[in-house]
C-alpha cells in the first residue's frame, strides 16, 4: 500500500478512536486484559488486591471482552490477514538471512517479542500507544520517544544487516 495513504488512515483511525471511545490507540492493554482475565478465573482474591490488575476491573469482574483494545487487536489481525489474502501475499514462511537458521530466526522472534512486552509493561504502554496516541496528543516526551526510537534502529541496523545477507 502507498505509505502516505495508509498514513492517513491511520490517522483516520486514530481520530476515531478519540471521537468514539474517548482515548487512542494502543496493543499492550488488549493482552493486559485478557491476562487480568485469566488470573481472576483461577485467583480472584490476588487480581482484588493487586493495583496491576484492577484497572481491568469492569462492575467488580475482569472479562476480556469487556475492553475494546481487544477488538482492536482482532481486528488488526483480521484486518491484516484479509489484506494478505487480497494482496495475493498470504504464505507460510520464515523470513530470514542465509546465515541463520529457521531455529534461532524464531528463538529471537518470540525472545524479542517478549522483552518488546515486558518493557510495554513496565512503562504502562506500548510503542504505538506511545507514538501514535501520544504524538497526536503532542507530548513532549511521545516525539522524544519516537525520535530515539528510530536513531536506536538506524544505530543499530549494521549490527543485523549482516545476518540478513
């Protein structure tokens, strides 16, 4: 897709959620929920006394689908995979450099996704909450981000670039 076209959807999307919903867009709340949702069915009494969890709390229960971020997220997935589909481009692969094997391509996948969720954790938000709902908001601390963000990835892209050859 033209980037410039799917930026402006992007940022009719965003101006949606803040018209509709009344707050931005953001992933990491989505699994947050369905976490918090998961330990209240099986530990109610530390869901109750543990401020990580009760910002999930909906009428004095924890149920997923009571959280719009996860329609988000399966609508992204949905929405992604009908884009596949309609691209012709829907194919089971592992996408990886010649001097990697398909082993260590997914051990650093999955290792890098979680400390990438980890981190979203500790600092209360995700990198497209941050980016997105965040820089539309014009805070100062959202565009620092964004901008350290993308000299960490331009710094660091030499130290991968031969893995991928």
């Amino acid at each position: 897709m033209n980037p410039y076209l799917a930026g402006v959807g992007i940022g009719l999307v965003l101006l949606a959620s803040f018209v509709l919903v009344g707050r931005g867009l953001g992933a990491s709340g989505a699994f947050s929920s369905v976490v918090a949702s998961t330990i209240a069915g099986t530990a109610p009494e530390h869901v109750a006394g543990n401020p990580a969890y009760t910002g999930y709390l909906r009428d004095g229960s924890v149920h997923p689908l009571k959280d719009w971020l996860v329609f988000e997220i399966i609508g992204v997935t949905l929405g992604g995979l009908f884009s596949a589909l309609l691209a012709g481009r829907l194919r089971l692969s592992i996408d990886r450099g010649t001097q990697i094997s398909d082993r260590t391509r997914l051990f650093l996948a999955f290792g890098g996704g979680a400390i990438m969720g980890i981190g979203a954790k500790l600092a209360r938000g995700c990198t497209s909450g941050q980016a997105l709902t965040g820089g539309a908001m014009l805070s100062v601390g959202s565009w620092l981000f964004v901008v350290a963000a993308f000299a960490a990835g331009y710094l660091a892209s030499p130290l991968f670039r031969r893995s991928w050859k």
